[in-house]
C-alpha cells in the first residue's frame, strides 16, 4: 500500500497535482511557478498527474506542446470532475498536491475517501503565499480597510484550511514563519527557480526604455498587477519625466484583459499582450520595473528579469518579500521615490552594473532550479512522514 512507498525513490511515485488553471507560463499570476512545479516533478522522477479546475480544449493542446507526455492532463470539470478522479484513481496516487485556497476548499468539500480499506494519499497544500496578507494591503488602498480583528480572524481561517494538510509549500519564509505559528504541519519554503545567464547580451549604453511584464486581466482594486501599471502610468511616469524627460517608452508584456490597461495605450505606453519569448524585450530594456502595491508571495517576474540581466526597480514591498535590499535591486517607497530609484539606474552606468551584478549572483544562489527540485521532494516526503505519523497515533 501506499504507506510502504516512503523508502523508494521519487522515480517509483506517482502524484496528482490539483490546481484552478493549466500552469500556462505566459498567464502569470502565480502560473509560471504552477508550470515550475509540475517540470520539477518530472524532472525529479515522478509520475505526474494535473487535473485543472477548468479548463478548455485549446489549453490542453498547448500543455501537450509544453510537456508532451511526460504530464497527463485530466479534462477540467470542477468539483464534480474531481471527485470522479479521486474515485477511480485516487488511492494509487504517493500524494496530492494542491494549490490554492479555493481548490483546498473544493478538495476538502468533495469528501473523498478510498474504498476497499486503502488509505488516502497525503496531501500537501502549496499556498504560495498567505492571502489574508495580500487581501489586508489591498483594501489599505481600497477600502474598506481591514481591522485588525477581521484580519486575525481571516488569517485563521486561512490556517485552519491548512491544518487538514500533511505539509504545506509556500514560497517566502515570511509566511512559512506565520503557518508555522498557526499551524502544527511540516512547512516548507519553496522559492521561484530560473536559471540565470551568464553573460547576458548589451550593456548600458546598447538598451533603453522601461518594461513591465505580467498578467493584466481584471480591474485594479483586485489584480495587484493592473494596479501596478496604472500608477506607474499616472503617479510615476510624470514624476520620472520631470528628471530625465520624455524620451523612453514603457513596455507592457502580458495577457491583456483589463479595460483600465487598454485606455492606458499611447505612444509612450505600448502595450504588448502576450510575447510568447521575452528574451529580446529583456535584451534591449535598460530597466525592469515593478511598483506592486499589494501583493503576496514572491515577486516572480522581478526574480525573472533579474536572471536576464535587467536591473529592476521595485517597491519596499516586494524587497521584503524577496528578502532584499540594494544594490540587489533599487527601491522606491512611493511615487516619487519610485521615480527618483528609476531616475538614478536609468542614468548611471555604474549603478547600473552594481545592480545588475549583484541581481544575478543572488538569482544564482537563492533560485536554482536543482534547489528548487530538492525542496519539492522533501515537502512530498514531510508529508508522507506526517500522513504515516498520525495513522500511527
């Protein structure tokens, strides 16, 4: 049974990873480590599973083009679709691997149990970050504001959804030490994983212009990175332009579904959508900028410009997050801070390459891929261990 499996190696394990989307990089929030998760499973040995929440037909052909047949994708049918493949295969699986509060959620209504006396797989639950933090800085900024009761009491309802857990993921130590607190579960910190370029092509003086890259679907009192744009646009911009003039474009890479992104489009905000290979935007862009105001997590497109060599400018917020200070990236509190951190690497050389070297050997040390993949094993073991622990009680 499966109980017996702890002792083999990952390549003898099977896993079914549950998730709201297909893990399509090119979508963002929080699908390019969706997409890492499951590469690292296989390339760790696994046999993997993905059943998305939903999913479309033309989703699932991209997915056989991204992994071919090392993943088998299940057809997304909501609750009803979850529970049939928990019943049919559910007990051959080593683990679960569930992302997201919602699909915790879904997981736990659904109320499958194996038949014929198996025991259910243990489940480790990936929550990326804690959204009770996130949701605290948004309405800082969109009321109505978050009392301090409301929070404790929807920080411990976050907690609760992951103490039916056998470990949990998350991806800064910052919320690791807050499950921890919460929460008597193996918990580990599972970070973003980029590979970083050695020598990446143009310096300085070859690059120009400014560019954002991340999903834009939503309006901005719910999607932190719509916000993001939209103040970079009005606060920012004329703040910048003020020190080094008008004479640079901001580029916006990603899905565009946003009304408040399309009404932003001129000559000097070009909106981009979807670029299926970033590497020339970052190749000729001379900085990355990322003024998130409310977030959780990790930043994950700063940690990809910084391994492409762009030097980037973030919040106070994000540096935190990423645990981080400068010369790594430059930082900027508010508007005009923003503007002046944006000011100095756009216009100092020496800055610029201090930043740029310094981005690229934390990338190298904190985000590497085989790190990445060591951790993911051991969260499946932690909660394997954990499962075997308390049928043992």
């Amino acid at each position: 049974m499966f109980a017996d499996k702890r002792a083999e190696s990952p390549s003898s394990r099977r896993v079914l990873i549950v998730d709201q989307f297909v893990p399509d990089p090119l979508l963002g929030a929080g699908l390019p480590r969706a997409h890492q998760i499951v590469s690292a499973f296989v390339d760790a040995g696994f046999e993997v599973d993905h059943y998305p929440m939903w999913s479309k037909r033309a989703e699932r052909r991209r997915m056989k083009v991204l992994f071919g047949s090392r993943v088998r994708f299940r057809r997304g049918q909501g609750r009803w679709g979850l529970w049939n493949v928990l019943r049919t295969d559910g007990a051959d699986y080593d683990a679960l691997f569930v992302s997201r509060p919602p699909t915790m959620r879904t997981l736990l209504a659904v109320g499958w149990k194996p038949r014929w006396g198996a025991r259910r797989p243990p489940v480790v639950y990936d929550a990326e970050a804690l959204f009770t933090v996130r949701e605290k800085l948004r309405r800082a900024l969109y009321p109505p504001v978050m009392s301090d009761a409301e929070y404790h009491e929807e920080l411990r309802a976050e907690l609760r959804l992951m103490s039916d857990a056998d470990a949990v993921a998350t991806a800064g130590s910052s919320d690791a030490a807050a499950i921890r607190s919460g929460v008597d579960i193996p918990t580990r910190v599972l970070p973003h994983a980029t590979t970083v370029r050695p020598d990446p092509p143009a310096g300085f003086e070859e690059r120009r212009d400014i560019l954002f890259v991340g999903r834009l679907a939503g309006p901005p009192d719910l999607t932190p990175n719509v916000d993001s744009v939209r103040y970079f646009v009005r606060e920012i911009m004329p703040a910048l332009d003020r020190l080094i003039g008008d004479d640079y474009v901001v580029r916006v890479a990603g899905m565009v579904d946003s009304p408040e992104i399309e009404a932003l489009r001129s000559d000097r905000v070009l909106v981009l959508g979807v670029v299926d290979d970033l590497r020339e935007l970052y190749d000729r862009s001379r900085v990355f900028v990322a003024p998130t105001r409310y977030s959780g997590g990790i930043p994950l497109k700063v940690i990809e410009a910084m391994s492409q060599g762009v030097p980037t400018v973030v919040t106070r917020q994000l540096a935190d997050q990423l645990e981080v200070d400068e010369p790594t990236v430059a930082i900027g509190d508010d508007a005009e801070g923003f503007a002046e951190a944006c000011a100095r690497l756009y216009t100092d050389a020496g800055r610029w390459r201090d930043v740029r070297d310094n981005a690229l050997g934390f990338v190298a040390e904190a985000c590497s891929p085989e790190v990445f993949r060591q951790r993911l094993v051991e969260v499946v073991d932690a909660a394997i261990e954990h499962a075997r622990e308390g049928r043992s009680r």
